[in-house]
C-alpha cells in the first residue's frame, strides 16, 4: 500500500483536539476538543471516479467540507466520541463526565439525551454490534450498560479497578475491559466476571506499563463486500504504550502474535473490513533530536505493511474513512487527512482480468465487457496460467486453494497445510509458499484439477498428494 499526506484542518482559535471518529456509512467525522470543543464535519467529495468495473472508487487528491456543524452543550474537555451506525447517533462524553448522546434532525445535528454521573471521569464508550446497546466505562471502575432508547440495562462498580476501556465481543455476548496494570477483563454480557485474558508471559514489567488501546474488529454493514469475522487473521489487538501490540485470535486465544513497533503508541483503529489496523504514536527516528509522530500499518496477522512520518507535535486520534482509502489524524490544533492506496490482487488469463476488491473477487471479461463477482472470504493471493486461475484464500485453520475458469467457476478445491502467503502456477504445479516452506500441488490442466489418489481425494476435505519442502 502506498500513503500520502493529502489536506490539513486548522480548528479555530488554535483548540487542541483530542478525539476523533469517523461514520462509515455516511462520512461524518466527529471532532471532539479542548474548551468544549464538538464539531461534525463531513468532506465534500464531489463526483468520486468509479471504475466501469466493479465500482471501485478512489480517495480524489483534493476535498472541501459539505457539512461543519459546532455542536453546543459540552464545556469542558470532549475525551471520548463514538457513533452509533445503525441508529445514526452521536454520542459525546467530556472531563467532567457528562454524556450527550445526538441525532440527526432535518439535516442538522441536535442534543436527544443526556448524562451525567458527575463522579469520575468516562473512559471508554462502545455500541455493540447491532446498534442495540451501548457500554460505558468510568475511571473509577463504574460501568454501565444503556440501550439505544435511552434506558440503563444495569450498572456495576468494581472497586479498587480503573478502567481504561471497553470493547464488546464480535456476538454481543461479552465485554472486555482494559485496566491499569496491563491487564484485560472478561465478562459476559451481564457484568458477571468471567476470567483475565491471556498476556504473553515473556513480556517484560516495562512492555505492559500501560494499555494504550483495546480494539476488538467488529463487522460493520452487511453484503457481499463484508470481510466475515471469522476469516480476520487476529481480530483483537491489545496495544501497550511502550509499543508492544498483542494480536490474538480471540479472548481465548493463549498463543498471540506480539510485535514490536519500536514507538509510544498512543492509539490504534481497524480498518472497514479488518484486515489492517493502524496505529499510531511518537518514536525518535535516526538523526532526529526529538520524536516525530508516526503512524504504522500491520496486517490482522501482525505483519508490517507501511510506516509514515507525521508532522505536529501531539498526536492523540486517529479515524479510518469509508472504504478504507483515507484516514484522519488529530495532531495538536489539527486535523490531517491521509489518501491510502492499496495494493490490488490481480491476475490477467484467458481474455479475463481477475482482481480482489471492496465487493468481493472480480472477473471481468474484457471481450464482452461482463463482470463477474464471486464471493471468496480473506483472498491472500491469485495466480494463472493458459485458461485457469489459482485463487489462494484462508480458511479457519488451513489455507485453501481454488482453480477456476474464466466464468468464475470453482472446478477444484484443496486444503493446505501452510499458512501460506503466496501462490504461483505453471503448466504441472500450483506452487503455494508461507515464510518458511512451499508446497508443490501437482493439477491437470486439461481436466482442471489436482492429481489425487483417488476421485473420492477430490473433495475439499482431501487435501490430496502434494510436495512439501521446508527452507528452514
């Protein structure tokens, strides 16, 4: 992927902001800040460019603001802000631990519901899945738990605990709680404890100084485009300020992945489909006096993708945008906004492009200009040669290898047992490789499918023979 600086913000009156939220349905961005700082802002993009193909859209270079509403009703400092898709609400809290809760009334925002504790300061808000239910989590440990009319469903205070954050549980069955001391908590959806996620043990006491952010990918609109919760490498990530992130399969996972970032890392977002998440904070680069803001990119199996220098001194949001093409960053008094451009899996065979995108895998014959669209969960990489293409995806366990044809027909299926990332194909094998090792699936050509032992071994559940070599 490639990323690039591409406007820049300036909040009157030289307000710091601390927060940001991004809607990804409509493209609101909420602006939360010092002095009481809440706005709702949202880029006029104009007529943005759709490939005749599949509508795939690109960021445009340049934008204006179709919509910059102040919001009135908070006074102290705006800390946390958190949409609402479903139901199209807004809902604000500030220092002094009052919450707002806004809605769209003929095409203006205007305050629905207000909160205010008036105890301890809120750490952490997250709507649940569906919209239903929202989770509110104070820094002295108070929790509560309200619909989305308004009404508390229940409310705890766990003693001797400050809170740092909340997260619901892809199901809507549990809440996660992040806790000073570096610890995450497990409790079922009605505030009855259930156990300590796993941290890795080899961590040292400096790596978990603190939890900067707990981010657990939930699925967000519904259709073909979407990346099934299943098929995210690492769909929770526990973020330490020291710049240890923890990627974990699930909260029963006891063999993360952890890397290191080498940065303070002050916050971290998934992105629309949970493949890459972004994280962001400050490092002392090579030859630089003091730290610079920088803001990294990993794969949900926690592999590096791409690092950008940012300017400003005080990072402290960031928000990815509709489809995942650009993201906005709080830094002191401004907002910059980044256009991203992925990379796209394509192969070219048979008069037939095939590429990966927003809506799912595309085949596109170019002589008849008709496009097919084929539903393939988490594609890792495509290959082709003469009239079939070898299309690499993940399954649960194993990696899972496809020939199709020009017309997007599956003709023959196998299991591999690498966590493989890479796939190539020549006129005898479908050579597939992971880090360490690569696998040498022998196919027909003119039949379109891979030798077996038998005719039964052509069932996806048979991985069949194969080759297996290890470099390492």
């Amino acid at each position: 992927m490639f990323i690039y600086l591409s406007k820049k913000i300036a909040i009157p009156n030289n307000t710091k902001v601390n927060c940001l939220a991004w809607h990804q349905n409509q493209g609101w961005i909420a602006v939360g800040g010092d002095d009481g700082l809440l706005k709702v802002l949202k880029l006029d993009t104009g007529k943005e460019s759709q490939s005749s193909v599949g509508g795939q859209s690109a960021a445009p270079a340049s934008v204006n603001l179709a919509m910059n509403q102040t919001l009135q009703g908070h006074s102290g400092k705006v800390q946390a802000i958190t949409w609402n898709e479903q139901y199209e609400k807004l809902t604000s809290s500030d220092e002094s631990g009052l919450i707002i809760v806004w809605m769209l009334y003929k095409g203006a925002w205007c305050e629905e519901m207000i909160n205010n504790r008036n105890k301890s300061v809120v750490k952490g808000m997250c709507w649940n899945d569906i919209g239903l239910k929202i989770c509110i989590v104070y820094e002295d440990g108070a929790v509560i738990v309200g619909s989305v009319d308004g009404n508390r469903i229940w409310g705890k205070e766990f003693k001797k605990t400050s809170m740092l954050g909340v997260q619901w549980s892809s199901d809507s069955q549990n809440l996660l709680f992040s806790v000073k001391g570096g610890q995450v908590h497990l409790y079922d959806h009605e505030g009855n404890f259930m156990n300590k996620i796993t941290i890795q043990n080899n961590l040292g006491a400096n790596d978990l100084a603190e939890i900067a952010a707990l981010r657990y990918y939930l699925k967000r609109t519904k259709g073909i485009r979407d990346t099934p919760t299943k098929s995210v490498g690492r769909p929770l990530v526990v973020a330490f300020t020291s710049g240890c992130i923890q990627f974990m399969r699930s909260y029963t996972d006891d063999k993360p992945v952890v890397v290191y970032a080498n940065m303070s890392i002050g916050c971290c977002e998934w992105n629309e489909d949970g493949t890459v998440v972004a994280v962001a904070g400050t490092t002392k680069l090579q030859g630089d006096s003091k730290p610079s803001n920088v803001i990294q990119f990993f794969s949900s199996k926690g592999e590096h993708i791409r690092s950008l220098k940012l300017p400003g001194t005080e990072l402290s949001s960031c928000a990815w945008g509709p489809g995942s093409l650009r993201i906005c960053l709080s830094i002191d008094s401004f907002i910059y906004f980044a256009n991203i451009r992925p990379y796209y899996l394509w192969t070219y065979f048979a008069q037939t492009m095939v590429f990966s995108s927003n809506q799912g895998l595309l085949f596109w014959d170019t002589n008849n200009n008709i496009c097919r669209i084929k539903s393939v969960p988490h594609v890792i990489d495509l290959a082709s040669h003469n009239n079939l293409c070898a299309v690499l995806s993940h399954d649960e366990a194993s990696s899972r290898l496809s020939l199709c044809t020009a017309l997007s027909t599956s003709v023959d299926t196998r299991l591999i047992p690498l966590d493989a990332v890479f796939v190539r194909l020549n006129g005898q094998f479908a050579i597939i490789a992971s880090r360490t090792s690569f696998v040498l699936c022998p196919y027909v050509p003119s039949q379109a499918t891979f030798l077996s032992d038998s005719s039964t071994a052509r069932d996806a559940s048979h991985p069949g023979p194969h080759l297996l070599y290890n470099m390492f």
